[in-house]
C-alpha cells in the first residue's frame, strides 16, 4: 500500500513540475515576446508622432491666426 501510495505521489509531483515548467517557459517567452514587440514599436512610432505632433501644433497655430485672433478678436 505504501508503495502504490508513493508511486502515485511522485507521479503527481512530476506531471506538477513539469506543468509548472511549460507554464513558467510560456509566461517568460510571452513577457518577452510583449517587451521586443513595445521596443521595435516604439523605434517605429516615435519619430511618426514626433512629424505628427509638429504638424497638429503648426496647424492649430496657423487657424489661431487666422480665424481667432484675426476673426473673432480683431484688434483694430
């Protein structure tokens, strides 16, 4: 009995370790996985938003000119 008890314990124990271990290479290799994927974005997306910002700020400048402070708040 004492010995169909500790075969049955260290199958447990193995099947265990051995999930434990796919599980923990799952989690390692999707962290990353996520990390390389936000660095080779941020490569990609920084200098487009840094062209896109520039282009938002010159435009709402250009209509602060020309439509609110020339139409609306004229000074003379």
């Amino acid at each position: 009995m004492n010995q169909l008890r500790d075969g049955i314990l260290k199958s447990y124990i193995r099947t265990k370790l051995l999930l434990t271990d796919i599980k923990g290479e799952f989690g390692v290799g999707s962290i990353l996985s996520i990390a390389v994927a936000l660095i080779v974005s941020a490569f990609v997306l920084v200098p487009g938003m840094k062209n896109f910002a520039s282009t938002i700020i010159d435009g709402m400048s250009d209509w602060w000119t020309d439509t609110v402070a020339g139409k609306i708040f004229p000074t003379s």
